[in-house]
C-alpha cells in the first residue's frame, strides 16, 4: 500500500543488539498496528497504537516496545534481540471509519538474528 | 476468545477452475467482519473482499466471493475463474467488534493456493 512504508525491508543482527523498525503512513490513520509473521502461525499481533502516545500489547508483546510521538511514525524495537525474534514484521494502519475498513500492510521488515 | 481456522494448508486447482478456501471462526462479540487478504510470493498483504457479520447478502469483489454462513461460523472464500496470479497465500482474518482503543485482527494461518496450468 502507496500510503505505508517500513524501514528497513531487510535486516541481519546479532543477538542481544537492540533493533529498531520504522512504519511511517501519510493517511493521518489513527489506528497502526505492528504483527509479526512466522509458518504455522498467520500473523500475530505485537503491539498496537490507538492515537500519539497510546500505545497497548498484543498476543506477543514479550521482548518487544513500541513508541509512538507523531501520528504518521510508529516505532517498534527490541530490546535485546534474540533468535526467537527471527522473524517477518509487519506494519498496519486503519482509519477506524467503520467496521468494514480494511487493515492496509506495508511491505513487511525481514529480520534475521544470528 | 476470537480464534480464526483454516484447516487446508495446500490447495490445488487447475486454471479456469473455481475453489473454495475454507474459513471457520469462533468469537462472543455480537458484532464482527471477516476478511481475507491474499500474499503473493512478493510478500505483501493484499484485502480482497470484507463480509459483516449483519450482512444479508455475501459479499463479492470481481472474482471474489465470501460464502458466509453464520449459523455455522463459517467464512469461505470462492475464486472463480482461476489464473495464474492466484497462486499465493491466504488469509483469513476476524475483526471484534469495532472499538475505541483499538480494533485487533484475528489471523488464520493460512491457506497456500497453487494454481496449475
């Protein structure tokens, strides 16, 4: 989606280095989410934002932090990063508009711990 | 508690064929919207097609089409027509009811559809 991107696409670290991903959206969304995405397991939420500053865990909040100063930037970082945090993370924004509006994904973060 | 099934990992159909992915949910709000989203090998989510829960119809979008049966907590997506560029993962997702903090998605863990020529 033209109106999400995330930063890097592509990114190889080693354990216990903290690591930070970027979402940025231009559609003045109030609701952004970040998932992660692992075989055998769909998406699975880590963290979400409901406006500047309010921030709220998802199912797999352990490991993980979120910030968010500016509508348009989402911030998510962890803290210490360990293999289990392998993994492909994607971003999502929604208007919150009406029940029928979609989540729009950006192109997803590939993260390699070694 | 929301969960999302899809219980084909794999599917098979043969270009120009319809198929049908399988998608059962289970949630207590009154309220709620289904969704599918395709994953081409590229990596990107892409919404097809949305279907609420007081929907009296099933929806559709050009080749996309949600049998919706409520009753048995059933949402399955139809292709009709298939090509090619079908082939790719699918998602079936659930959405709560609407609310002010924040409005989680449910996934399913997928679906890999392949369409042969």
């Amino acid at each position: 989606d033209a109106g999400i991107t995330q930063s890097p696409r592509h990114k190889v670290t080693e354990t216990g280095t903290p690591v930070t991903l970027r979402c940025h959206q231009t559609e003045n969304h109030r609701y952004m989410y970040w998932y992660r995405q692992d075989p055998g397991h769909g998406l699975r939420l880590i963290h979400y934002s409901y406006g500047v500053k309010d921030t709220d865990k998802g199912e797999v909040s352990d490991g993980y932090s979120v910030s968010r100063s500016k509508t348009e930037d989402f911030l998510l970082t962890l803290e210490s990063a360990t293999s289990s945090q392998t993994s492909v993370y994607f971003c999502a924004m929604e208007s919150g508009q009406g029940e029928n509006q979609p989540q729009h994904f950006g192109d997803g973060t590939r993260l390699s711990i070694l | 508690a929301q969960k999302i099934t899809q219980t084909q990992p794999g599917m098979f159909v043969q270009e120009k064929e319809a198929v049908t992915l399988d998608c059962t949910y289970d949630t207590s709000d009154p309220s709620y919207g289904l969704f599918w989203y395709k994953q081409p090998s590229s990596g990107e989510m892409i919404f097809l097609i949305y279907q609420g829960s007081y929907d009296q119809q099933n929806a559709t979008e050009g080749r996309y089409s949600l049998n919706f049966q409520k009753a048995r907590k059933s949402a399955n997506l139809v292709i009709s027509a298939s090509q090619l560029g079908d082939s790719a993962m699918y998602f079936c997702a659930m959405r709560g009811q609407l609310g002010a903090t924040g409005n989680q998605f449910y996934f399913g863990t997928g679906t890999s559809l392949t369409v042969i020529p």
